[in-house]
C-alpha cells in the first residue's frame, strides 16, 4: 500500500489542487455556498477513493511484488492482476525467464563439454605417464632417478587432482556411502605412497583401532585422506621424522588425525588454508602448490558430510582432523 500511494502521490496531488482552485473560483463568483464546498469536496473525494481502491486491486499482486521483493523464479509466474501494467510487467518478467533459462542452458552445455574434455585429458594423460614411469625404471638406483621420480609423482598428484575437481559438480552421480575400516583404508593409501615416505625419509604411523569404522565413500574417502598425507610429508620433507594417522571415538563422532611434525602454517595464513588458489606463505616458499588441494578436500568433505578442522604451529607442526559423525550420533 505505501508502494501504491508513493507511485500515486503526484496524481493526488494535482487531484487536490485542481478540485481546490476549481471551489476557490466558484466561491469567490458567488457560483456555490459553504454547505455545497463540503459536499462538493466528499463527494470527489469519495469518487477518488473509489478509483485509487479500484486501481489497487487490480495492481495489488504487483506492488505486493514490488514491495517484497523477487525471492523465487516461480515469482514471475504470479497472476499479477487484469490491468495492461500488470498484464505487461507479467509479460516483461516471463520473456526474461526464458532468457534467463536459455542462457543457463548454454553455460550448462559449455561446462559439460569443458568437463568431457577435462576428463577426456586427464585419462589420455594418464597413458604417457604410466610409459615415463616404466621407462623410468631402467634408471632406478641412478643420481637422477629421484629427481624424476618427484616430478612424475607431481604430474600424478596434478591429474588425479584435477580429476577429482572436474568432478565435484557432479558429486552425487559418483557417490556410493559403505562401511569403512579406517585402518585398512590408510594402510592402503600408505602403501600406495610408500616410495614418497621413502624418499622423503619419513616413517608413517598408523594408530587405529581395527574395529574403528566410518560410514562415506570409500573412493572420495581416499582422495581427501591421500591428499592430507602427502601434504603432511611434502611440508615434512628435511624436518619431520615421522607422520602419526590416528583415530578416537566417542558416542557423536570418529575423529581421525594426521599429524605431522613439519614446518607448520603461520597464523596469518591458517584461516585461508581451505580457500581457493590460496598458496600462502609456504606455497610460494616451494613453489610447488596450486593452491587447490586443501580447497578440493574441504569440498568434498562438505559433500560427504564430514567435517575438517586444522590446527598449526610454526616450527612444531600441523594437524588435520576429519570428524565423522556416527550414524547414532
């Protein structure tokens, strides 16, 4: 109603002003009384409240519209009323609907093929990666061995990373929740990673119960947990000794923690570690970070309904715990 009477103010206004020169005039020629300026004045007045009453029931949807605001699409799909504005601010809302919708449709048909290709490439890369590695073998043992060992790992870790971001859109397409040994899960993803433990000269320590299980999927599970351990090496490597993976429970959750005894995340940074294309200061230190890991881990947590949580001295080391939430919890 404010909305109405704001739009018509100007109206009133000049309403007024014209029905008052028009009895001042009358008036002062002697054409009408007192008693005939009142009537006078009700009877408009009343003829004009009739309109503008008039006038609002036929817009009321519309400035009901107007005041609140657009909170939905279907919003546009309202009965505005049965007057021409209405009728054609219905008409203006609908063609932008379907404008809107086209152009959706093109970013949905364009990031689908950006996503076919991503896919597409990362699996054709896969292929001249896994011939480098075999070739490399010839050289096992040589000085140079290890250095190409560490750039053919950072070609992997790259692709598989790329891959899983590729996919985070389409998350629930490729989701499947099992029951999980924790322990056997990390057991695998160590092993999977020994030659890094390796080379970096770090020794794993997997501290978990047998009977410790969670309820995710195991392929995604994998990802997160595999990306968290080679962090902690990677930002071990000359400093740490050890890397400890272990896990406690009580009655609302599992928390799982990989420790490591390395370099740290300064303060400035810790509060930026799961933001995107963030590398912070120790990014740029090695030179090496894309900034998407932790981002891509956070992600696909969220979607796993997990949560992860991150604690960091400098010099003394960091901790990552992903909490799982029981399923009586």
């Amino acid at each position: 109603m404010k909305l109405f009477l704001k739009h018509n103010k100007e109206y009133i206004t000049i309403y007024f002003l014209s029905l008052a020169l028009t009895i001042i005039y009358s008036n002062l020629n002697g054409f009408i009384g007192f008693s005939e300026i009142i009537y006078i004045f009700m009877f408009n007045t009343f003829i004009l409240l009739c309109f503008l009453a008039f006038r609002y029931y036929q817009n009321r949807q519309l400035y009901r519209l107007l005041e609140g605001g657009v909170t939905d699409l279907n919003n546009v799909f309202l009965d505005f009323g049965t007057s021409d504005l209405s009728q054609s601010i219905s008409q203006v809302l609908k063609d932008l609907h379907s404008l809107y919708e086209a152009q959706i449709q093109k970013g949905d048909k364009l990031h689908k093929e950006h996503l076919r290709f991503i896919n597409q490439w990362v699996h054709q890369m896969k292929t001249p990666l896994s011939a480098i590695q075999l070739i490399l073998q010839e050289f096992e043992g040589e000085e140079k061995y290890d250095n190409m060992q560490d750039e053919v790992n950072k070609l992997k870790e790259g692709l598989r990373m790329v891959l899983h971001f590729a996919r985070l859109n389409s998350f629930q397409k490729d989701f499947l929740v099992e029951r999980i040994s924790l322990k056997q899960l990390t057991r695998d993803i160590v092993n999977e990673e020994k030659k890094i433990f390796i080379r970096n000269r770090i020794i794993p320590r997997i501290e978990i119960d047998e009977s410790i299980e969670v309820y995710s999927d195991a392929k995604w599970l994998k990802f997160v947990l595999g990306q968290l351990i080679i962090n902690g090496v990677k930002y071990s490597k000359g400093k740490g000794k050890e890397l400890i993976i272990n896990a406690s429970e009580n009655e609302k959750e599992i928390r799982l923690n990989i420790i490591d005894k390395g370099i740290g995340i300064p303060v400035k940074d810790i509060k930026r570690v799961f933001d995107p294309f963030f590398t912070g200061e120790n990014g740029r230190k090695y030179g090496e970070s894309t900034g998407m890991g932790l981002y891509i881990t956070k992600e696909v947590s969220k979607n796993l309904g997990h949560e992860v949580e991150i604690q960091s001295t400098v010099d003394e080391g960091t901790m990552v715990t992903i909490k799982f939430k029981k399923a009586n919890g």
